[in-house]
C-alpha cells in the first residue's frame, strides 16, 4: 500500500447535490454555504468538530472573502482552533485533497501522532468573478481582463487549446465516433436512473437533502433542493438530433457535463479514529493510493490511463481485482478511451451515475465520485475501489480505496 495509516470513517463523507449552473445555489458564496452543509452533515453523524487537527479546503474559482479560505471555513463551523491551506488543482482537486490527508497521516504516524483531518471541497461556477490586471505598459495603460470560469473554460494558455478540442483530439487520434459517445452517454443517463430508485435510496446514503436555500439575507427561503438540478432528460433520439458543437467534429452538448454548483467532506483519520467515529465500526475504509499524469499537449483525456495505473501500482493490485471504478468523464469521450486501454466494460464502471450526467462543480467533483465510490463497495460487500478523472493541463489523477468489513 502506498499509504498505510489513512482511513475514511464509515458514513464521514458527505455531498450536497449538485445544482446546474445559474440554478438555485448560483448566488450562494461557496465558502459560508459549504460551512453550513459540513456543520449539519457532521451532527447529523455525530462527528464533534472538536476532534479536527487540522483542514484542506479545496476550491479553484475565488469568491468573495475566500482569500481567507480554510481559517474562516473552519471558523464558521466553530473549529476556530485549526487551519490549513486552500487547495487548487482544477478538476483533480477532490483527489488531492485525500491524498494531502493521506500524506500527512503517515508523516504524523512515523512522529507517533494521530491526527484526524477534515477534507472539504466547495465551488460555486455561476456568476464566476470577472477580473482585471493592471498592465501599466498596455496602450494607454490599460490593463488585461478574464472572466474566471468562461474564458479558462475556453483557453489552456500552455496548449493553446479550448477544453472540448482536447476531446476532438482524443476522438480523432483514438478513433472514438460520434456513435459511440452517444451510446455512452445513455449508458451513464440510464446507470445514474438507479441512483434515484427507491426515492433516491443510494444518494440518500450520503447527501445532505432536502437543503433549504434561502435569499441574501438568509431569512426567506427562496428554493428547496431535494436532488441534484440539470440533469437532463437522456434518449437515443435526443442526442442523435443534436449538432456538434465545433463544426467537422464529433461532440455535442449532450455528450459533455454541464457546469455546477455544490459542495462535499470528507473525514481522513487514523484506523483507531476512523472506527470511534464511523456509522458502523464493522466496516473499515482505507485510503490505499494516490497516482496523478500528464499527457502530450491537447490530449487531456488520455492522462486518466497512466493516472490510474500508477495508482493501481502502488496500490499493488491489478485492474482484474478492482469491484467499483468510478471516473469524472467531462466527455464521454473519456469513458471509451479509458475501456479501451484499461481491458473494462463500459457497463462494469459508473454504476449509479457520473459527472458527465450530474454536472461538474470542478473543486467538488472528484469528491463526489469517491464518495459514491465507497458506498457502492459497501454495497457489494467491500473490495477495492478506483476513482479517476482528467483535469486541467493535459493531467489527471487517481485513488484506489480498500472497503473491508461486512
């Protein structure tokens, strides 16, 4: 195991759901509203904020008063005593923030310290911040502006290149039609219809709802979200009518995610701690490996393979002994490339849904799925779980988890 003294407690996870972009959290400041959820989710778990050493806040689009990040995060949560460093790695930041928990765990246990770390990751796309840099040398001292979300959604200013071109590049190297993105986009639409079952039985497991969402002052209640918004109607028909967004290629905005808003935590603590604070002490949730990679220019999807391998090498296991996969697939180009290369099923991966279906908040995301990860292992009896997905700058990264128990 890469590492070997880091563990998730039984139900020490949360999400909120995630709300599609100009929808009903779009005027939430990420920070306050990612305090309250952990504040309730934690009493709803009987997690004391008294028992954190320490916090990693992970957040990649800046809003107001975030320069503050995790000491006033912690402080809204009434754990004014700890601190710790705001986390940006675009859409690997999930993934980071487990394997920095983890990192730390095994540095504290070779000094014979136990710590127990919060893990939260927020991110509000809406109305994204509009920013000016002075240039006191452009024309007539005129400085330089970008809008946050849309214009780096737009430009990697490294590759030269827009995020969706690096899906065209993937489709037209690896030979991915437009058919087959299609047909994995169903695939996930129908995988993530089992997460709702039951009146969304399997989200229940860990996301924090009904959230009452009120106006600016916080007295009115303005909506009440009992799921995740945006997601989208899926048929054949459907993305079969639609054109691709760059003209010659082969994705349509039905075969990528939508942007979001939302929030998750997670509790990363030693395996003594983890058990005094998990829903179920029987079970036990190990944090095995962490694996990151970067690819050639332009190819951001092909990054997700050698991320997982070289978290699957540390972890010591092969792919063959892997239950659950859970990707963050911005395209559905990312799913096809990576069955091909890693020997899996399209069916065998993405139970319950995915980020290409329920939207993609970046900071949160990878989170999300490795939340969804750990409870479909406890659902199958425990096993080895593999969380991937692609991010900014032609990188990836990876985390395999152990569920052992019952």
């Amino acid at each position: 195991m890469f590492f070997k003294n880091a563990y998730i407690p039984c139900g020490g996870y949360w999400s909120t759901p995630f709300c599609r972009w100009q929808g009903s959290f779009a005027h939430l400041n990420a920070v306050p509203f990612a305090a309250e959820v952990a504040s309730r989710a934690m009493k709803d778990r009987s997690i004391p904020v008294e028992i954190f050493d320490g916090l990693y806040f992970g957040v990649t689009v800046p809003q107001k008063h975030s320069f503050y990040g995790g000491p006033w995060l912690a402080g809204l949560m009434g754990a004014g005593k700890i601190a710790g460093p705001v986390v940006g790695q675009a859409c690997a930041t999930g993934a980071r923030l487990t394997a920095l928990a983890g990192y730390e765990l095994e540095t504290c246990a070779a000094a014979g310290e136990e710590r127990v770390i919060l893990a939260i990751a927020a991110d509000r796309c809406s109305n994204g911040p509009h920013l000016y840099y002075p240039n006191p040398m452009g024309a007539g001292g005129t400085g330089d502006k970008e809008d946050w979300v849309l214009d780096n959604f737009a430009f990697d200013p490294y590759a030269g290149n827009a995020m969706l071109a690096t899906a065209e590049n993937v489709a037209k190297e690896a030979g991915i039609s437009r058919q087959e993105q299609d047909e994995m986009t169903l695939l996930r639409y129908q995988q993530y219809t089992d997460a709702l079952k039951d009146d969304a039985a399997f989200l229940r497991r860990f996301m924090v709802m009904p959230l009452d969402v009120t106006d600016a002052s916080g007295r009115k209640t303005v909506a009440t979200v009992n799921g995740d918004e945006g997601v989208f109607p899926t048929t054949a028909e459907g993305l079969a009518k639609l054109k691709p967004v760059q003209e010659g290629g082969t994705v349509t905005f039905g075969t990528q995610t939508h942007p979001a808003d939302g929030n998750c935590g997670m509790v990363v603590s030693t395996r003594e701690k983890a058990r005094q604070l998990s829903r179920d002490p029987k079970i036990e949730i190990q944090l095995a490996s962490f694996g990151e990679a970067r690819v050639k220019k332009g190819y951001m999807a092909q990054a997700i393979v050698p991320a997982a391998r070289q978290a699957l090498s540390r972890a010591g296991i092969p792919i063959e002994q892997v239950k659950v996969i859970k990707s963050h697939n911005p395209f559905a180009v990312n799913d096809i490339y990576f069955c091909r290369e890693m020997g899996v099923k399209p069916e065998g991966m993405n139970h319950y849904g995915s980020s290409l279906i329920w939207g993609h908040p970046q900071g949160p995301t990878g989170l999300r799925l490795i939340i969804e990860m750990i409870e479909e292992l406890i659902l199958v009896g425990g096993g080895y779980g593999l969380f991937v997905g692609c991010a900014a700058g032609d990188t990836a990264a990876a985390v395999v988890v152990q569920v052992a128990g019952k």
